[in-house]
C-alpha cells in the first residue's frame, strides 16, 4: 500500500517536471509586478498586462499561485494567477517592499495613502 503511493507520487513528480517553468524571477508577498498574459479573442491573439500588488502566494510545485490586488476606478480588483501556466509570458518585478506578513489581506480594507507599502532597497 505505501510502496504504491510512492510509485504514484513518483510519477506525478515527473510528469509535472515536464511544465514548471525555470526562468520565473522570485516573486515575494509585498511585490509590484507586472504580469504579461496571452488573452484569446476569436481568432486572434493579444498580450494583456496587469500590474498591481502580490498579497497572497500558494507554493505547491506546479500549483504554484499568486494574488495580485489593484485598483480600478476607486474598487479593488483581485486576480489569481498561476504561475507556471502556458498563457502566462512574463513576470517582472517593479518594486519590492518590506512587509512583515505572509498575507497581506488587510490592505482590503484600506483605501488611498493606507495602502502605501515601504520599499525595500537592495
């Protein structure tokens, strides 16, 4: 029993080896990106780009995801990304900022300069 569940997460592993991409930057909680996607429209192809704020990320491998949150005529937005999907060309950082949480759910509730992160320099 146990040697199977071995096998089958040995099999897993590989096979999503296969997907994770090598040339994604680090990403922290606290960062602005900008994310380059592919948007499908009928025939045709486009690149979107979305920047805002990292405040939650999941790492689970393949899963791995990010939250981005910004503001969009006076109402937040949020928007999940996965990371390691094919639709997704590009992730830059802009700015890195000094934070002491893991998530950073508090900033939906605040609005104007009370969302304002320090930046951390290098």
């Amino acid at each position: 029993m146990i040697k199977n569940k071995i096998v089958y997460s040995n099999i897993i592993q590989q096979f999503e080896n296969k997907y994770i991409k090598d040339t994604i930057t680090k990403i922290d909680v606290g960062d602005t990106v900008k994310v380059k996607k592919i948007i499908q429209e009928g025939n045709k192809e486009r690149i979107q780009i979305s920047e805002g704020v990292v405040i939650c990320k999941k790492n689970t491998s393949l899963n791995h995801t990010i939250t981005i949150r910004k503001i969009v005529q006076n109402i937040g937005v949020e928007k999940i990304y996965l990371v390691h999907s094919p639709q997704i060309i590009n992730i830059e950082v802009t700015r890195k900022s000094k934070i002491r949480r893991s998530k950073l759910y508090y900033l939906r509730n605040r609005s104007g300069k009370a969302t304002r992160l320090k930046q951390k320099f290098k």
